[in-house]
C-alpha cells in the first residue's frame, strides 16, 4: 500500500471512528477537511479489514509508522542558556512559527523560544529557581512542568492561563533528584492541539548523584535526548489537528525525533545514553533493537533505578520515559543498527563512526529508591476509576471540572492510590495515568510486584484493560494539582480530576 492509500485509509478510519460514538457527527465540514473523493472512498473501504470499521481506536491496530530513512542527521535540541537578570535564571517564551521540516517547505509550528518544540533546561538540585514564561502565541496557553515537584502554583495547570502578551514569573526550589522531565502546555480542552502543533520541551535535573556515577553525560554527544512524536502531515505538508484529530488519540504516520524527519544518529564506539521520551498525543511505544540485542535501563520517570536492568525492550507511554544505554564500543555501520518499535517499523538509524569513544562503565549501584515494608501494606485510601473512549472518557463516572475538587491529601503524607482502568464491551484500551506535582511509587499491578524497571520514581504509569494498579503517593507542596489520562485528547474530553493538598 502506498503513501497515499495509507493516509487516506487513516482519514477514513478516523471519519469511521468519529462517526461510531455519535452517529451524526459525520458532518460536511469533516469530510470536507479529509479531502477524499466518493471514488477514492470506494476503493479504501474494500481495502479496510473489518475490524477497524467496528471497534473505537484500539490501539492495537493503529497505523505503523512509515521507516525512517536515515537520510537527516537528528537534531538536538539547544541547551538554554541562563539569564542573569534578577536571579531570573531562563525565560520561556511560546512562540508560532514555521519550520522546515520537509525539504524547502514552510509547516507552521509551534515552538519555544524557537519554531518548533523547545531547547532543554538544565536545573541543579537544590537551587532556587525562577522562570519568566511569556505567551507569544495568540491564544490562551499554560506552562506545565510534567514530574517536577513544586508548589501547586508554579505548576502550570489548567488554572494557570496565561493570555496572549502576557507573562509570569514562577519561583521555586528544586527539591528532588536527578531526572529527565519535559514541559508542555496544559490549557483546559486544548492541550492536545497546542502540544501536537510543537509545544514541548526538555527539563534535566542534575544532582551530585548523577555528576559522580560516571555515566555518560555529554550532551548531544553521548548522552542524548529523544522525543519521539508521531504526527499526520495534510497534502501540504501542514499540521492540520482539526483533521487528524481522534477522540481516542490522534496518530500520524509519520516520525518526528526531536523535529527531525527521517533521523539518524552518528555515534563514536563507546556507551550511549538515550533519554527516551514518548512525547506523542496518544501513541505507544515499544523500543527495541533491530539485531535483537540487549540494552540497559538506567532510569525511569523520575529518578535513577537502584541497579542498571537488561532489557531486550521497553515499552512507554505517552509522556513516560526510560533513561537507556547502548554499548556500540564493538558495533560497526555495518550491522545496520536501529532502535526500531514493536513492529520492526524503523524509528531511529544509527551510524557508528570509526572513532573510539570515551570508556565508562554504567555503575552497579546508583541510587537508593525503596518501597518500605509499611509503605506496601498502608491501605487503600483513593480509588480511580478510569473508563470509557472517545469524548465518553470519566475518572469515577465524572468528568473534569475546574470548579470540582475530587480528592484532598495532606502534605507530606502517603496514602495509596488504586487505579483501576475499567474495561467496557469493546475491551477498552490503555490509559497512561499521569498525576502533577509528585513522583510517586508502584506498589504493585494486579496484585504483582511491578517489573523491575518500574522499580523507580514515576509520575505517569501505563494501565492496561481490566488491570488494577497501586501506587504509594506523597506531595510534598500544597494547592491544587490535576491527575488525568495522558492521551491528550482524552485529557482534554475530561479524563481528569483534582487534588487538593493541604
Ligand atoms: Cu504532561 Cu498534566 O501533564
Ligand atoms: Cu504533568
Ligand atoms: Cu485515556
């Protein structure tokens, strides 16, 4: 099937999808918009199998990702560099621009301090830190800080609007570990659009931990960042979300790794961290290599995991990430290496260059995350209830509501939350559970310990159908924080509740 039957089956399936959940909403203005002629119509849906006509985006069956080519070198996002103006230390500013992210062509974006996405902020653990974010879009935006622990006001929730020309300056310390956490937009209902048009960027976290343990840390170089994001690109190349939006997550065909289309990463033989991040609005992700070698997980959402864990793959969902290194000291171009998803669709090409790289070894121990004994038989105290698909998603039947506290917790205190995700006729589907403000524990999935690689600080956390989680949560600020589903479009169909702590 070529390009095109591909993308216009995925516009039929979407018009089929969206027509299932309300029989008349496959209104004039969407057909409009996907541009398919009655005969193209004709031929696609003799083409489409049975099962994509009936059931809601099952994410089983979504549409695989076209290969990277390898034919550009992936970029890397900027390292933003300090100001120094009453102790401001980075301004952010979100921004519409154009790209070229096609060969000698213009695709509006969104981005920060830039066109598209955003460069990375380095924090250091313990330091104060005030940032200025400035709203140079024209319309409503918010500034959200996805994992880091700060008090419910800096946190660029829904309830933190800022309009257009305006700014706010956000204070805070930095109070927990080293980590990779990213930034994104999180206005009420149109979190989906603003984050798929570009808006998101990267926020590391150092501490003395992460500056001793000998891993590799040259930016860029050997220890690289990955923001994988799938996107639909219209017939002018241009991102059209009003088109390519599901209810159940909109998915593209087409890989963007950093803002790169077709990437590929030159590597020196030598050990080499990958910050993976699953920055797509609802696609998941299982990475993997194409030789089928292993690799090593070195950290989770939050924080280092105690121990380096072999993997052959792993598996994120949106906005989770895994810190992993792969030794290419003893690979060579001619292996034809890429990290590839589940499907064996190649996402990242590698080239390994002839050039010996720095040695390090990926230390045995690296951090002292625990579960306590009384943390594990604490009792149940918050139920989630996660249900539905399409605009039918709830958290505990309800949907969200600005004005509606759902839970209170104290300060300071851990009480365990059960999230159960509530299968309906269909089966459902997965729900990543993301909660703001905390990184918090799993205690167990389905009654079982979680994988080893779970056994870290993680904010959000991929439930699958009929499974029931528990995780040990703690704030250690006050005010007001969201939980939700991370599809974004469900997010924004009010798949989310509050928090307040006291
Ligand atoms: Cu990535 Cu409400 O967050
Ligand atoms: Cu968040
Ligand atoms: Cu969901």
């Amino acid at each position: 099937m070529g390009i095109k039957m591909k993308l216009t089956a995925l516009a039929i399936s979407i018009l089929v999808i969206s027509g299932c959940s309300n029989a008349n909403s496959q209104s004039e203005e969407e057909m409009d918009h996907s541009k398919i002629s009655d005969e193209e119509m004709d031929h696609s849906m003799m083409d489409m199998d049975g099962d994509m006509m009936e059931g809601h985006m099952s994410h089983d069956e979504v549409v695989s990702l076209n290969d990277s080519t390898g034919e550009n070198e992936l970029k890397i996002p900027s390292m933003l560099e300090r100001d120094d103006e009453e102790g401001v230390v980075y301004t952010v500013r979100a921004q519409k621009g154009k790209t070229e992210i096609f060969d000698g062509i213009e695709t509006t974006t969104y981005g920060y301090n830039g066109s598209f996405l955003g460069p990375m902020l380095r924090l250091e653990k313990g330091e104060t830190v005030k940032i200025r974010t400035i709203n140079e879009l024209d319309e409503n935006t918010t500034f959200h800080w996805h994992g880091l622990d700060v008090p419910a006001d800096a946190d660029g929730g829904p309830h933190d609007v800022i309009k257009p020309g305006e700014e706010k300056i956000i204070e805070f310390e930095v109070s927990q570990e080293a980590a990779t956490l990213w930034f994104h937009p999180h206005p009420e209902g149109i979190t989906a659009e603003q984050v798929y048009n570009g808006l998101a960027g990267l926020l590391y976290i150092e501490d003395d931990n992460s500056k001793s343990l000998g891993l590799p840390s040259d930016y860029g170089k050997n220890d690289i960042p990955l923001i994988f994001q799938d996107k639909l690109f219209d017939d002018e190349k241009q991102l059209n979300f009003i088109a390519a939006m599901n209810d159940d997550g909109t998915i593209g065909d087409t890989l963007l790794v950093n803002g790169t289309l077709n990437p590929k990463l030159t590597v020196d033989k030598e050990k080499v961290r990958l910050r993976l991040l699953n920055g797509s609005n609802a696609r998941n992700f299982t990475f993997k290599l194409n030789t089928g070698d292993s690799f090593v997980q070195i950290a989770t959402d939050g924080g280092f995991l105690n121990e380096p864990v072999v993997l052959k793959e792993v598996t994120l969902a949106p906005s989770e990430r895994a810190e992993i290194i792969v030794d290419f000291s003893q690979m060579n171009s001619e292996n034809d290496l890429a990290l590839v998803n589940e499907d064996g669709s190649i996402l990242l090409p590698f080239e390994v260059s002839n050039q010996s790289g720095a040695v390090s070894t990926i230390p045995g121990e690296m951090n002292d995350f625990s579960l306590t004994e009384e943390e594990m038989e604490l009792p149940v105290t918050k139920k989630v209830e996660l249900f539905g698909m399409m605009d039918q998603v709830t958290i505990n039947g309800k949907k969200f509501d600005s004005e509606r506290i759902d839970f209170t917790q104290q300060q300071g205190v851990t009480e365990v939350w059960e999230i159960y995700n509530k299968p309906d006729e269909m089966g459902g589907m997965i729900h990543p559970f993301h909660i703001h403000g905390t990184q918090f524990k799993i205690i167990s999935r389905n009654g079982e310990a979680p994988p080893e690689n779970e056994r870290g600080w993680k904010d959000s956390i991929s439930i699958e159908p009929d499974e029931r989680v528990k995780i040990a949560v703690k704030f250690n600020n006050k005010g007001v924080y969201m939980f939700h589903c991370h599809i974004l479009e469900h997010e924004d169909n009010g798949m989310m509740g509050q928090v307040k702590v006291e």
